[in-house]
C-alpha cells in the first residue's frame, strides 16, 4: 500500500507535569513514540514523518535506527499545525496519509491495517480510528448525522447532548493526499490559541467529501496517554498483554500480575518466574530456568536451566546452562557465569569471566578478572582491581584453590593447580601446582590470658 506515515510528536504534555517530553515517558520499557514508530514500520510506509519541538535530541535518539525523517515545529500551536508543517515535507508523494499520536502507543500492527483496508475500500478521503467509552473522560466526539461523520467536537467545546455521545476520536487518521491542503483552512480555536486538526473534518464535509468513522478496535488499545494515570493504566494493558503471550508459550508464572517483561525480551519454555521480577530490555532467558522473587536482570543473555535466587540482579551480562547464582548477587556488566558455576550470597561480579564449574560461594569481589574452570574461590576473596589510577586484571587458571580471605593485588596471575593459603594478600604471581601463602606465623604465648587477669 502507497501510504505515508506522520506521528505528531511536539506537543509539550504539560498534563504528565514532567520534565521530560510526553512521548519520551516509557512504556513496558521503550518511548511512547518508539512503540508507535516500531508498530507504523510495520506497515512498510513509504515515508515517516515525525513532528518533534525545538528541543527534540531525546526523542531523536529514542527513535535511532529508525527510517525516519524529523519536521520541527516550533510553537505547538496544536495538532492542525502540526500536520501543516509535515505536509510542506511530503513533497511529490501521492497516497495516503496515516496520522498516528506520539501518546497513543497502545496502537497495533493489525487494527492499522484493518482501518487501512476500511479507509481504502470505503473509497474515503478522510477516515477517523474511532472507539466506544463510557464514564468521564476528554476524548473528541464524534458527531454523526444518520450514518455518516458530520465533525468531530473536543471535549471543552462539547455541549451537555454532545458529551453524551459515547464514539470518541482516536487521534489516528487516513487522508488523502489531495485533502491535505484543507489543513491550511483551519482556523485558531480562540479559546485554546490552537489549530485543531479535527476541525479538518467539517471542512471536508462541507466541501461534500466523503469522510468516514471506524470503530474498529477499544479503549484499551486506542487510549492516549496524556497523565500518569493513563500512562500507568497502559503499562499494565501492555504488561499483561506481554506476560499472557509467554504464558501461551510454555512459560510459568506464580502471580502474572506481579512480574515485569519489557517488550524485546525472549522467554522459553518451562521457565518458572516467581513474583516481582524486572526483566529488561533485550534479555533473552533460556528454558527450564528459575527466577525467584525479586530479581532484576537488564540486556542479559541467560541460558538453559539456569537457577537466579532471590534479590539478585544481573546487568548486561551471560549466564550459561546450569548456573546458579544468588541470593544477593550483584552480576555487572561485560561479565560471564559459565556452565554449572556457582555464585552465592553477597557475591559481586564485574567484567569477570568464570570458567565452567566454578565457585565463588560467599561474599567476595570479582572484578576486571579472569578465572579459569573448576575454580574454588573462598569465601570473603577480593580482587583489588583499582590502583587509585587503573584497573588492573587478575587472571586465575583451571584448577586453583583460592583459600578465604584472600586478596589479590592486580596486576597478578595464579597458574594452573596452585592453592592459595587463606589470609594470604597475593602480590607476586604465582606459578603452576604450587602453594602460595603470605601471613604471619601463629604464635602461642602459654598462660597468657591467666596472667592477663
Ligand atoms: C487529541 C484530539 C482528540 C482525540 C485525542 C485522542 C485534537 C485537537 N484533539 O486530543 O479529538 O480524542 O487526541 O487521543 O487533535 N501535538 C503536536 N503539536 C501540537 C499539539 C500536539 O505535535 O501543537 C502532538 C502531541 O505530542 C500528541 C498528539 O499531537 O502526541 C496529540 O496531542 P494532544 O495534545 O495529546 O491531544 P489531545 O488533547 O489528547
Ligand atoms: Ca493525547
């Protein structure tokens, strides 16, 4: 289908009473108008147009990647201008234009296929995405005469019989490309100073164009996030959306009303995932893993039946099959949990690989190192990585025993089937199959307590 996308993106979102522009406040984990612009990609338009503020480096950056192109509009001076200053941008294009709202992120691939298809089979010059609510709320009507649109009223200029329409205004629109230059006959609504771009509705009326509503889909889908209320009441929409999808997909959840999956995460099957857990950003988690109650894990990749314990996070790092790790382990970035580790309680881990089998059971600092396989590392271990100026790396090889209490001073390596006594403070290498001990020798002193009293 030939059609253009513009998503109106610079109005100022004072209702969120937020320093952060509306669009940019974070749904299941992404930018409202990321959500938006990912589900128009779908379409595969031929252009997209965002319309942004002066002041739009963030949603630039939110929207990176993307085949967009930005318009700015300098005033908000409402959604009717800002669709003029998009237009002056499509310049030979032909087909129709799609509208979507920067705040209306709920939107789906399929239903803006399905009012595409109206649009284009009704032979429409404007069509509205309409949907039904009841109760309060400041949506525009949309008035009908018979069956056809007639306008579309805001809420504030409602009267008493308008309000009591319950076909409300989306925000999502397909126009013809020809209808465009309507836009340019809106008039500023006084009472707000803006331009309205729903008035385009009677202007084509009047001219005997044919325009047309579609409820094609609800509330639920359709509603436009413009307080923290609706912006809460989305994220629960979506989340419940995302977790019930993994739930058909074989993946188990004790209370799936108390766990948080962003949108990019991948899950498999026979996963159990106990209440409160964040799982962010691009994680992909293997099958028959667990993860016990509060737990956060951001842009990781877990593998297969693998254990996270409980009150542990892991930032942007790999766990492979058959770890366990936790409770109370703090996993950083650029680190690897091999196959069948074990990290235990109170354990930090950063820029670290461990080798298969290893240990580092009890509260110990790994940084800036890297452990071989079959490691034991004792309990209270520390790898002073941090000179006041550099980090410096710590290498342990296959095999070694590293006794508790130990601190390694980088930089330092200990080779293949070597023990470090515990207590020791390692400064120098230590060579292969050999005992590395650094403490004073126990002294007894006989009788002494006797006498101390
Ligand atoms: C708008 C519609 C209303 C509809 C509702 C659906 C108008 C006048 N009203 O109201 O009929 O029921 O959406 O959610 O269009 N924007 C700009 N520049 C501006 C003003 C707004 O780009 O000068 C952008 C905003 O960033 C936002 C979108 O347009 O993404 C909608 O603006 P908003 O102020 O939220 O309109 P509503 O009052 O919700
Ligand atoms: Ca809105």
């Amino acid at each position: 289908m030939n059609i253009a996308v513009v998503i109106l993106a610079a109005g100022l979102g004072t209702r969120m009473k937020s320093s952060l522009p509306k669009v940019l406040h974070k749904v299941c984990g992404k930018p409202m108008v990321r959500l938006v612009a990912e589900t128009a990609a779908g379409l595969k338009p031929e252009k997209t147009i965002v319309v942004v503020g002066p002041e739009s480096e963030g949603i630039r950056t939110a929207l990176s990647g993307l085949p967009i192109e930005f318009c700015v509009q300098k005033k908000p001076l409402g959604t009717g201008d800002a669709l003029k200053i998009a237009s002056a941008s499509l310049g030979g294009f032909e087909g129709d234009v799609l509208v979507l709202g920067g705040d209306t992120p709920l939107i789906s691939v399929q239903t803006l296929k399905l009012f595409l298809a109206h649009h284009k089979k009704m032979r429409e010059d404007i069509s509205l995405l309409s949907f039904r609510i009841t109760g309060s709320h400041a949506y525009g009507r949309i008035i009908r005469k018979g069956n056809r649109v007639d306008a579309i009223v805001e809420d504030r200029d409602a009267n008493e019989e308008q309000k009591k329409i319950d076909e409300v205004n989306s925000g999502i629109y397909a126009i013809r490309h020809s209808c465009l230059d309507l836009i340019k006959k809106i008039k500023e609504n006084k009472a707000k100073g803006e331009y309205y771009l729903t008035d385009i509705v009677k202007l084509a009326v009047d001219k005997g164009l044919r325009v047309g509503g579609h409820a094609l889909s609800d509330e639920l889908e359709l509603s436009g996030i413009n307080t923290r209320h609706e912006l809460h009441a989305a994220e629960k929409f979506m989340q419940q959306k995302i977790v019930s999808g993994w739930m058909s997909k074989g993946v188990s959840f004790i209370d799936a009303g108390a766990v948080f999956i962003h949108q990019n995460v991948e899950l498999e099957a026979d996963t159990l995932i106990y209440p409160n857990v964040h799982i962010e950003g691009s994680t992909t988690i293997g099958h028959g893993c667990v993860i016990y109650p509060g737990v956060r894990i951001a842009n990781c990749i877990i593998g297969n039946n693998v254990t996270i314990k409980d009150s542990t996070v892991i930032e942007d790092s790999t766990v492979m099959n058959g770890a366990a790790v936790g409770p109370f382990a703090h996993i950083r970035p650029k680190s690897v949990i091999g196959a069948s580790v074990k990290v235990g309680n109170f354990v930090e881990i950063k820029k670290t690989v461990l080798g298969e089998g290893t240990k580092a059971s009890h509260l110990s600092y790994l940084g800036d190192a890297e452990i071989g396989k079959n490691v034991n590392i004792g309990a209270g271990t520390i790898t002073c990585n941090y000179d006041g100026k550099n980090k410096n790396k710590t290498i342990i090889e296959d095999n070694v025993f590293i006794g508790s209490d130990t601190q390694l001073i980088a930089p330092v390596t200990v080779k293949k089937g070597s023990y470090v006594g515990a207590g020791s403070t390692i400064t120098k290498d230590v060579p292969a199959e050999s005992l590395a001990v650094s403490r004073a020798d126990q002294r007894i002193i006989h009788g002494w307590a006797k006498k101390k009293k």
